[in-house]
C-alpha cells in the first residue's frame, strides 16, 4: 500500500535515489535534497566514482553526508528516482529502481523537446522520440503546475528557457506582442555551459534554449538569442526585448506581471526607479530558487526591455526541479527550497 504525503514523511520521508550525481547539478541537487522535511535520500549512482566517498566530489558537504557513490547496477527500490547524467539512459535507470517508484525526475536533459521545434543540431541526449518526452510533464510550476500534481515523470527545462519563459510568458497573455520576433541576450556563469560562450557575444544557432523558448511560449516567436560569458561560475541574467501594440502603457505592463506572479512562492517583480534593487542581479541569486524579474518600457517605440535572473544551479536545474518534485508528490512546493541568498 503506498503511503500518502503526511505518512510518508513520518515515517522516514521519500526514498530517493540520485543517479550520476558526480556533476554540478547532481551535487546542488543533493545539497538540497539532504535538507529536505520529506525526502531520504538512500543511493547516490556514478559510473566514474563508484566506491568514492559523496563529499569527494561535493566538498560542502563534508560531515553532512557519509553516502558513497554506488554503481548504477546497484540501484535498490526507491519511490523517487533522479537522474542527473548526460545520457538519455534514464528508462533503464528507471526499470532497475524496482517497481515502488513514485516519481522519476530527469534533470539531464534528454527529455527537453516535445518535437515541434526540435533540430537535428541539438545533442544526441536530446532527441528522444516525441512520443517518449509526451509522457513526462514539463517542470515549470508557474505553468504547468496544474499537470505536475501526481505526475509520475518530470522534465526539466534550460536554464536560460526558464528565464526567458517567465520574462515573456505574461507579455502574451496579458499585454499581447505587436510582433513575432523577440531578442533574448543572455549572460551567462561558466556552469551554464553556454555552446562556444567566451568573453565576446556568440550567436549560437541552433541553441537548445533558443529552440526550447519558441516550442513552450505560444504565437509561434522567432527567438533570436545571444549569449556572453558573465565571468561568474553562476547565474544568468537575460535581457528579452518585445514589442507591444501601439497604446501599451507601462501600468499594462506591470499590470500583466503582477496578475501572473503575485501568488508565485518563487518569482519576485523588481519594480523600482531609485536605489540600489532597480534591476534583476545574478549576484544575489546564488545557491536559492528566486527568480527575479523587472521591465523597462519606451512607449514611443513600444520596445519593452523584460529582465530576468537567476541562479542557472538553483531555478534554472536543481532547485526548480525540487520545486517541481515537491508539487507532484503533494508536498509544500517551497520545502527544502528556503535559502535566501546571501548579501553582501
């Protein structure tokens, strides 16, 4: 018999298990999960440092967990499986995890396109089969919260998707676009492994985000991205320029921000002229789930300037999908997620 959320927790939380959990999203997802009210994590998998010690690759968390790395082969059954590796092996991984699984999360990116706006120039890990990624429900909440509730697969979007996703989302619902094109510029930390991001601006055709954008935002856009290395290991910070209908006011504007992310527990609306908070800051970000969000908009032209940031390891990977968890399993979306950010 399969326990409901409130017994679940009391008797010990979720089981979960991490599969390829060696890189920087596993190991930011860890960290969080170790923290969490309702989740117990029993297994970490790696193929390259089975046997090692957890805290050998994820040094914060020496004395926080004695878990060793095991071998896939290894897996015992779980209620929540998460697969953060770069391959699209999650359904194997997912057959071995025994027959209790709850929830399966793939954090790695193989499930990232339904099939509309794929390109053969996405990687190998992202070409699953339409029929394949229809199954998993897309891990935004502040879209897709309604179908997230008891789904069993989740996927999770790009980091600079999610960013631009939210900045834009409300500009078509509430304020409409005069027109198809949108101009995303993005800065991005080096975790966010932006295809050939250097110091200079690169225009990346092709880009999974890119293409991600088009297929989730509705009115068939054509995004046309930039992207920069920012000089940090986290964050990114876009810039999205739309342009509205002649009339457009800044108070339609705000008006469509405030109506789409008032109730959201993890977006913040920067709304200010003066002081040292007028815009989106990465650097404010690190290590939480926020995304923050302001606008600028010159009425003559009707260019509205969207600018969004977060951190790329927070609500652009591991933190969102622990937000996406939480509202399959009917848990408080905000648990685990409740760090702040530091200043200065």
């Amino acid at each position: 018999m399969r326990l409901g959320r409130d017994d679940a927790c009391a008797h010990g939380g979720y089981r979960l298990a991490l599969v390829e959990g060696g890189g920087l999203v596993g190991g930011e997802f860890l960290r969080l999960a170790l923290g969490h009210p309702c989740l117990r994590v029993t297994q970490v998998t790696s193929r390259a440092h089975a046997g090692q010690s957890v805290a050998a690759q994820h040094p914060n968390l020496w004395r926080v967990s004695d878990l060793r790395f095991a071998a896939e082969a290894d897996l015992d059954g779980v209620d929540v499986l998460v697969y953060a590796g770069s391959s699209d092996e999650v359904a194997a991984s997912a057959a071995r995890s025994g027959p209790s699984l709850r929830c399966l999360l793939d954090l790695s990116g193989a499930f990232r396109f339904v099939g509309g706006a794929r390109s053969e120039r996405t990687s190998g890990s992202e070409r699953s089969g339409p029929e394949a990624v229809a199954r998993f429900a897309y891990a935004l909440p502040e879209r897709e919260r309604a179908r997230l509730r008891g789904a069993a697969r989740l996927r999770l979007p790009g980091p600079v998707a999610t960013a631009v996703v939210l900045a834009l989302a409300p500009l078509l619902h509430g304020v409409v676009v005069a027109r198809r094109d949108v101009v995303v510029e993005a800065r991005l930390g080096s975790s966010a492994a932006a295809p050939g991001a250097g110091d200079g601006v690169t225009f990346p055709s092709g880009h999974p985000d890119a293409l991600e954008i088009a297929e989730v935002l509705p009115g068939g856009l054509r995004v046309h991205l930039s992207t920069a290395a920012s000089g940090r290991v986290r964050g990114v910070g876009v810039s999205a320029h739309a342009w509205l209908h002649d009339g457009s006011s800044e108070g339609d504007v705000r008006a469509a921000f405030e109506a789409a992310y008032a109730d959201e527990p993890f977006v913040r609306l920067i709304d200010r002229r003066a002081g040292s908070r007028r815009v989106p800051d990465p650097r404010l970000l690190d290590g939480t789930n926020w995304c923050d969000i302001g606008w600028r908009l010159d009425p003559e032209s009707g260019r509205v300037v969207v600018l969004a940031a977060l951190d790329n390891l927070g609500k652009g990977s591991a933190g969102q999908g622990l937000q996406a968890l939480n509202v399959a399993l009917g848990l408080d979306e905000r648990a685990g997620l409740g760090f702040v950010g530091l200043h200065p």
